[in-house]
C-alpha cells in the first residue's frame, strides 16, 4: 500500500495565506456595517433651528477650534484612545454629533464616535464633509475663543 504524502506549500502560497489572515481584521474594521450614521450640515443647522437638543462635538485640536468653530460646539480633541476623563462633560441622553475638518470620510470625528459608542454613548451622527468648511461656507452661526 502506497502513502501519499502531503504536498508542501510553496513559499508564496505560504506568504498569500499568511497574508491574508494578517490583514482580515483590517478589513473588518472599515467596513460598511460598523459606520457611523452621516449628518448634513443643513440637517444639523435644522436641528438648532428647532431648538432640539444636540451635544456638538468639534474634534479638532485645540488650537483650531479656537479659530472657530460651530456656535455652542464643545471641544474635545481627537486621540487614538479616549478616556473617561476625556469625555465626562459629554450628557448622556441627548444626540451628539462629532465634526472635523478631515475631508471626505471623515476620518477624526468617525473614530471619536466609535470609541464614544465602545464607552456606552449612543446616538452618535458624524457630520458629513464638507463638515466645519460647509458650515462656514453657508455663513452658519461661528464662535471664535
């Protein structure tokens, strides 16, 4: 009786598989179904304007928000992990809607969102591109500190 024995992989065979376990969960994290719902300047402007309450959450630094920024929007720059230091004069309850001045994507104020859901933070709109730039733009209310 004859044994067959397995056949080895080749090298790159190996390097592909290896790869593609390496960069899956990459994948998996950019994808559609964990995106934050988008918001349209003329939507949050609406929501003012109706007077509903809405935490807005410019997450730029520091120093930009001061040059302006969407008029009662509070400050609380982006960082890679949020504490809960970072984020305690957040109510809980009320909508919150993050901004930056990214470009399309919205690459800052998707992930702040992120992390205030991972904290327990629930509906949580990212404020679409054109964002900060769009409101200005409009000639929507500005505060300058």
């Amino acid at each position: 009786m004859k044994i067959k024995r397995p056949q080895k992989l080749s090298s790159a065979a190996l390097f592909i598989v290896l790869f593609l376990f390496s960069v899956s969960p990459v994948i998996t994290c950019y994808g559609e179904d964990d995106e934050i719902p988008r918001l349209t300047i003329e939507a949050l402007k609406k929501m003012i304007d109706d007077k509903v309450e809405v935490t807005i959450i410019d997450v730029q630094p520091i120093n930009i928000y001061e040059k302006g920024h969407i008029r009662d929007a509070i400050s609380i720059p982006w960082k890679s992990q949020l504490a809960l230091e970072d984020v305690w004069v957040i109510p809980s309850g009320i909508p919150i809607v993050t901004y930056c001045a990214c470009g399309p994507g919205e690459a800052d104020s998707n992930d702040f969102a992120k992390q205030l859901m991972k904290m327990g933070y629930n509906d949580i709109k990212v404020l679409k591109h054109p964002a900060i730039q769009g409101w200005i733009e409009a000639g929507y209310p500005v505060d300058k500190k």
